[in-house]
C-alpha cells in the first residue's frame, strides 16, 4: 500500500512537469532562414531569406518568367514584428519596384519551427509560404547580399 501512495504521488509530479510549456516569442522563431516556395503561377520565384537575430533581413531572389529569363535581385532590409505583422524596411536593393525606406508590411499567418506563411498587407496579394532551412546561416545570406551589392555598384561606376 505504502508503494502505491509513493506511485500516485510520483505520477502527480510527473504530470505537473509535462503540462509545464515554454512560450517562445515570434521573433526567436522567425530567426534563421527561409525558402520561399513556389506560388504555382507567374513567374517562378527561388527565394532564400535570412532574418539575423540583430533585425537584418537579407534576401537573395532570383525569378523567371515564362521565356526563362532570369532575373537576380537583392534585399538588404531590416525588420520587426509588430502585433503578429512583420514590419520590413527596404535598405539597400536595385529594385525600383522598392525605394530605400519602403516599409513593407506582412501579416503573419503561421510562424512555427519549420513554416512560415505571411501576407503582404493591402493589394490582395498572395500568402507567400515558406520553409526554414534548419543549420543554415542567416549571416550567409547577408554576405551574399553584400557581396553582389558591391560587384553590381562597381561595374556601374
């Protein structure tokens, strides 16, 4: 008898710990980088984003449309999350499409270890999903950025 009290006390500990839940804040999850999978029409899009735990957002881009011309685009932004919208501030980028300081405002529709799926804010724009690339740098992809910004400003001076 005395073995079945220690029992139903040590199953009562046991159940306290596992309903214990560790809140993780969007901006730790966010943190990493992503793929941006295909829309499924339009011009195809093979986009890789990294978010830097410092607010950097770094995005290398490159789409083609129906011909098979490619287009390669850079993104040197910073970002927040703000009331589950993630805020983006167009840095440096050759895209006339978005001025230095455009702010961009995505909402978030899931954000989870391995998905995150927004929506741009306004124009009906599409969700826009994404996969985490788990082991990836984010840093990566922001010297990347950094590097093709300097070889695109140097062959055009």
């Amino acid at each position: 008898m005395k073995y079945c009290s220690l029992l139903a006390g040590f199953a009562i500990v046991l159940s306290g710990c596992a309903s214990t839940e560790v809140k993780v804040k969007p901006e730790d999850k966010i943190v990493g980088v992503w793929h941006l999978k295909d829309y499924g029409s339009g011009n195809y899009e093979y986009s890789q984003l990294g978010f830097t735990s410092t607010g950097r957002k770094c995005v290398v881009s490159v789409s083609m449309n129906g011909y098979g011309i490619p287009v390669l685009d850079y993104y040197d932004n910073t970002w927040k999350i703000k009331n589950g919208v993630l805020e983006s501030t167009v840095g440096d980028s050759p895209s006339s499409s978005l001025p230095k300081g455009y702010l961009i405002k995505d909402n978030i529709k899931e954000l989870n270890a391995n998905e995150l799926v927004v929506q741009m804010d306004g124009y009906g724009s599409p969700l826009e999903k994404h996969q985490k690339l788990h082991g990836v740098n984010p840093e990566r992809i922001c010297q990347l950025v950094e590097n093709y910004a300097r070889l695109l400003k140097r062959n055009n001076t």
